[in-house]
C-alpha cells in the first residue's frame, strides 16, 4: 500500500523516474532475498536513479542509521581490493539526501555503512569496503535518509561486468524411512558445514532448519557436498550434488538425505578459554557438545575438572554434583546430531600470585564408549603422568594400562623448557610401569611418547610439569596438548598482566623464538577482542584470510564467547559475525567487554621445515575501521636433541631471580663458567631486540623500556651447552 501511495502522490516524478530506471535492462528490487539479475559497474555508472516507490523491509543484520524503503543491487566483486561507492543525490524531496550500506548476504551485517546526515541534501556519499572475495555476490542497499525520495548517480570501482547469476539452495534432512526419497517424514539438520565447490567456492553451516544458499555466476558447473559428515556413521543418497543451468537465471533446490549405518551414540565435547587469565580478572569457558551418532545418548552428562585456585562466579547449567576439583552436568537425552553449549564463569585469585603460571581445565562427555571397535588393536595403551617431589626431583611414570602387551617398541623424548635433554625406548607388558626421573631446576618438563598403533582415539600421548624448584613461564603453550579423543578435551592457559586485548593467539604457540611446530600438527586459534571504546558495540565482525599453508577446508568452528554466525568465502577468507551482540565498552562494564571465536585447522599435508605458517585478522566493531592484530606465525621444524660440550664438562644450569619481571631480573648459573657469554632476546616474533656480553656466573638484566610481553633469551657461552628460555616484563 506504501508503493500506491506514493505513485498517487507523485505521478509526474515517477514518470521521470520510471524512464530513467528503464535505461538498466536489471532493475533493483524492494527485498534483498527477492533478485534476479546482476549489475554492471558501468550500467551502475552511467544511469541515472531513483528511489522513490521502494517499501522494502530492514534486513536482520542491522544498518547503521533507521531505513525507510530501501531498494536492492545485487553485484559482483572482481578484485581482492576494495569496493568504492560514491552516491551524489539531487532533486531531494526534504534535503535529507540518501543512506546506503553493503552487505555480503541478507542476514548478514554490512561490510561498509554510509548512514548519511540530516540535510546532506546533494553531498556525496563515499563507501570504501574493506578487501573484498572476487566473484562473491554483494548486496547494495540504497535509502532515503529519514524518508527522502532523490534522483542520484553512482560512481563505482571494483565490480565485475557480469549481469546473471544463480542460487543454489537447498537444506539437510535426515531420511528416517531410507527411501532416498525426500517427504514429510524427513527431519531437518541443522549447523552442518556445507562446502560450495565452483570458481569461487565457500563454506558454511546449515541454518537452525538445515537451510543453505550460495550465489554463483555462470562459469559451468558447480556442486555442493558435506566435509564434515562422519562417514563411519552416517551415509548420503548422494554424496556430491552438481547443478549446471541450461540457462541464468536460475534458482536450483537441492536436498541432501542421510542415513544411518551403524546404530549408535558418538559424543564430542569442545571446551573454549580466553587467550589468556588474568588476575581478578572475570573469564568465561565455553563448553559446546553435540552426539554425532545415529542413536539418542541417554543420560548424557559432562564433567569439567576446574582447578581449585580458579574461584567458581556462576555456571549457566545447574550443576548436578560436585567431587574436590570436577563438576558435574546432566544433560539428559542428545537426539542424534544434537547440539548444545554451556558456559562458566570463573576467576583467578586478586594477588597476583599465579602470574606467569599456566591453569589447566579438562572437560569430558559421557557415555565415552568408541562407537566403532578399533581395527588391528594389540590392546595395549600408553598412559603418563608427572609430578614433583619435594620441589628436588621431577618424576615421570609411563604406565601401560591396557590389557595385553605392547606390540612394538615406542620412543620417548624428555624436554627441558624448549630443549630436547633426550630421546630414548621403551616397551611395556600390561600393567608394567616405567619411572623416569630428573632434577627439579624450575624448568618447565615435558615428556612426549609415542602411542600403541590402532589405539582408540588419536592420541599422541604427552605431560608437561610446571613449577617444580622455581618457575620458568610461558613454556605451557610452546607444545600441543595431548586431546586423546573427541570425548575429552584440556585447554591451557597462561597467567599475566596487561595484554593487547584484540589480537590472534595459536595452540601450540610453537617452541623457541622460530616458533617451532611440527609439520602435520593441528592448530587451534583464538581470535579475542575487547570493546574499548566509548560506546556499547552491537556488532562485531571478524575477518581472517587464511595462508595457503593451511587447509582451508579442515576448518571446523569451536567455541565462542557470544553467539555468531560463521563462513568461509572464496578459498581462504573466514568472516564471523556477532550480531546482535551488545558488548559494553570496557570502562563501563570492563569484564563483560570482551569477546573471543575459537577455531581449529589442519596443515596442509608434509609441509618442509623452514616453511612459515602466518596470518593475522581484522576485528571491525560496528562501522568503525578494524583493528589488526599482530600475526600468529610458526616455523615448520622440530627440536632435536643437540649437545655441543666439547670439553666433556657437565653443562652449567642457570636460574632466573625475579621472572617475571618489572624492571630487573638476575641469571645465575648453578656451576661456575669460565670465559665470556653472550646474552641474547628476542621479542615474540623472533626480532633481537637486546644483546650483551658478560662473565662470570650471574647476570643482571635491565628492561629499559622494553614494552611488556614473553620474550626468549638465550646464553651462548664461548664453549659448552646453549641455554635458552622466557622471561615476562610486566
């Protein structure tokens, strides 16, 4: 009825209109989920608008001012720039001029906002985007501030000249008659990844109905399928769908159906940290669960080990027992592929006590049970343990707790901080238990064994001890965290003082100032983000192009602070949205401002030592520039064990007095040293940043303005070992 009014109002300007919008054979439309074809940047620039007539609807994602009618331009990006938009309004109605947005899909929020100003009448509006995916459908949304009607031009860059293009849609079901056939009977599944395979591919989950949608420009062929799906449990009718239009534009529907082969529960548990504690300092850990079994999983419960120096604020689900450090949660019947998420909110102590120590969580989901019987399993298992005693002796037990004996030899490695001290075999009868012991030094030891091959779950077990006879900090997260399987999951993390709040932190962070990782090892990041402006953010987007060294299509979402949405565009961009999210600035509600996404992915296959994974991300808080953070990076390598003591005399141990420190910090070696030594720091990414030379047994270090952070030391004595470790200036 708004459209006919206007018309009746207005009969002579829309005829105006109504001929200079016949100049563009793609006309834009009142909804943004209703197009059909696409625009050229050079009809966009050479024709003349106007945007009277329009109802439309305020899309979900939000705008950054209040919309009136707005009208819709589909378009195509053609580079990995920006897109520039500059909107010059005349003939206004009420002087208010025009608003306009870009958004990469209907529920999406924008990825630029122009909202205008009152009276800004014929004053160009500009819309610089941040880098765009090339080929990716946009969606430009143009209105009248406060309700103007203008005739306006644009002046566009950045678009490619195409004018079709189709929408493949479909959803997910499960096929409960195993017909192949989808009816009435079919449930829907929803949060599947979706993988889109065509010139410019995406993924994406499923929405809360199993629903999925791509746009795609007419460049042959293109299909869709499901990466993510157990194959062990669960087939499809059809495993790749493919569609390839006689003709555009067109609008495809699909259905994937699945079906069960083997009838059973498969649990996953998933728990997600901040990047970092803090002292006194609120922090949330998010525990997400789903059974991607075929069968319902009665009386599921998890349990979440919390340290007992982490006071316990609240737990969104009721807590249903409790024994010393585990607490316990019941979380009834798990239909098959359901999925759900808790959190709890905890907090270290106010006394600064656990600065620079790492804290551990362990959560695990029951019934635990391998849905599928392992193949070729001895029944042997490899299980390890450390603990310290006395503060003097750093004790290791490797116990084979399964029921047969181990099929082969194993190898071990001991690691002291970053270096391998040594390497060694072992074999076990059922039951048997080796003890391997060292010194306690304060240094950070870590034992890493292989596992019986064909053992349930994928386990490569490892240990670490922290804080036996002094602390060395920081050496927590240099290593992978030993998973065992999908039914348990351990999260590790460091305590400190003042970071950067918005920035990108991988696990393992790698070992030494290369940030060795080993080729093949997957990697979990956190990107966190914290609202420190003046005003409360509605929105957040986060955007990370992915480097080549990853693959892209390991990606698999974990925890998250808020709730969001998440896909992957074009062969390597991530973009996740939280919206609405209403994050408080942080001198308002300081716990509350902050946010983080947790994400896992694997390397791309036998990548070569020397190869450096890095990347960074973008964090956009409403329309504001974003923020980047400094890269997570890696060197593909390994540690190795080196001994360079050509004298035959025993290595000299050194200690840290006052780490972390403030402004000073004291090394002194346990044995007397002979000659000069060269003292050496490197900052986070590998940068030498201090060096000096001195002799004797002790050395004093002073900070002189080194901003606060881990960094790595080495002492390189004239002949003997190389020491090496962390120091935090606070």
């Amino acid at each position: 009825m708004k459209r006919i009014f206007q018309i009746a109002l207005l009969p002579l300007v829309l005829l105006f209109a109504s001929a200079v919008r016949s100049n563009a054979q793609c006309q834009p439309n009142d909804l943004c989920s209703i197009q059909n074809c696409l625009f050229n940047g050079s009809i966009l620039n050479s024709t003349g608008w106007w945007n009277a007539g329009y109802t439309g609807q305020t899309p979900p994602g939000g705008f950054c001012g209040t919309i009136e009618g707005e009208m819709w331009f589909p378009v195509v990006a053609d580079t990995n720039g920006a897109i520039q938009i500059t909107l010059t309004a005349f003939n206004c109605q009420t002087g208010n001029g025009l608003q306009m947005a870009l958004y990469a899909e209907c529920d999406s929020t924008p990825v630029a906002c122009n909202g205008g100003v009152s009276g800004g009448g014929a004053t160009p509006l500009v819309l610089v985007t941040p880098p765009v995916n090339p080929g990716q459908v946009y969606l430009l949304m143009i209105d009248g501030y406060a309700g103007d009607m203008c005739e306006f031009t644009l002046e566009v860059t950045g678009l490619a000249d195409v004018n079709q293009f189709g929408l493949l849609s479909g959803e997910i079901r499960t096929d409960l008659d195993l017909d192949c056939e989808a009816d009435s009977s079919d449930t829907p599944v929803p949060g599947i990844p979706v993988q889109f395979n065509g010139l410019y591919p995406g993924l994406q989950p499923g929405d809360s109905l199993g629903r999925f949608s791509f746009y795609y420009v007419d460049t042959g062929a293109v299909s869709v399928n499901l990466p993510g799906l157990n194959g062990d449990l669960w087939a499809l009718c059809i495993d790749t769908i493919t569609v390839n239009p006689p003709y555009f534009p067109d609008t495809t529907a699909v259905t994937f159906l699945l079906q069960p082969l083997d009838l059973c529960t498969d649990l996953d548990i998933d728990l997600g940290l901040p990047p970092f504690f803090r002292p006194c300092q609120p922090a949330q850990a998010r525990i997400s669960y789903c059974n991607l079994g075929t069968l319902s999983a009665a009386d599921a419960m998890v349990s979440v080990v919390v340290p007992s120096v982490l006071e316990l604020l609240s737990a969104s689900l009721p807590i249903a027992g409790q024994s010393g450090d585990t607490l316990y949660f019941d979380l009834g019947e798990l239909a098959p592929l359901e999925c759900g998420s808790f959190s709890l909110q905890i907090r270290p102590p106010c006394n600064g006590s656990l600065l620079g120590q790492a804290l551990c969580l362990k959560a695990f989901i029951f019934p635990d049970t391998p849905c599928i019987a392992p193949l070729n399993w001895s029944g042997a298992n490899v299980q390890l343990s450390a603990s310290c005693l006395g503060d003097t002796l750093v004790q290791f037990l490797l116990k084979n707790n399964g029921l047969a004996p181990m099929s082969e030899t194993l190898e071990y490695s001991i690691i002291e901080d970053e270096a391998v001290l040594r390497s060694g075999n072992f074999q076990l009868d059922a039951g048997q238990s080796m003890v391997i012991t060292e010194t306690a030094n304060g240094a950070t030891w870590r034992l890493e064994t292989g596992q019986e091959p064909n053992a349930p779950g994928f386990s490569r077990p490892s240990v670490w001890l922290e804080g036996c006879g002094g602390l060395t900090p920081g050496m927590v997260d240099a290593f992978a965290v030993d998973q065992g399987n999908r039914h348990a999951d351990t999260e590790c993390r460091q305590v400190i003082g003042s970071y950067d709040p918005n920035l990108k932190v991988a696990s393992p962070a790698g070992a030494g100032p290369s940030r060795l990782l080993k080729a093949n090892t997957p990697l979990e990041y956190t990107i966190h983000f914290q609202n420190t402006g003046t005003d409360t953010a509605f929105f957040v987007r986060l955007a990370d192009v992915l480097p080549p060294t990853l693959d892209a299509g390991s990606f698999r979402p974990g925890a998250s602070s808020h709730p969001c949405s998440w896909r992957l565009y074009g062969a390597d961009t991530l973009e996740v949205v939280f919206s609405p999210i209403m994050l408080p600035d942080s001198n308002v509600n300081e716990p509350a401002s902050h946010g983080w996404f947790e994400f896992s992915i694997a390397q791309k296959t036998d990548l070569p030592d020397g190869v450096v994974l890095e990347n960074r991300a973008a964090i956009y808080f409403d329309y504001n520039d974003p923020v980047i953070t400094d890269p997570a990076w890696h060197t593909i390598g390994q540690l190795t064990v080196s001994i360079d003591n050509p004298a035959g005399n025993p290595p000299a141990k050194w200690k840290i007095l006052g780490n972390p420190a403030t402004e000073t910090c004291t090394f002194v070696s346990e044995r007397p040293v002979t000659g000069v030594m060269r003292f050496e720091l490197h900052d986070a990414r590998g940068r030498l940043v201090r060096q000096a030379q001195f002799g004797g047994d002790a050395f004093v270090f002073h900070r002189k303005g080194l901003p606060a952070g881990v960094y790595a030391f080495r002492l390189t004595p004239e002949r003997g070992s190389v020491a090496s470790g962390k120091i935090v200036l606070r």
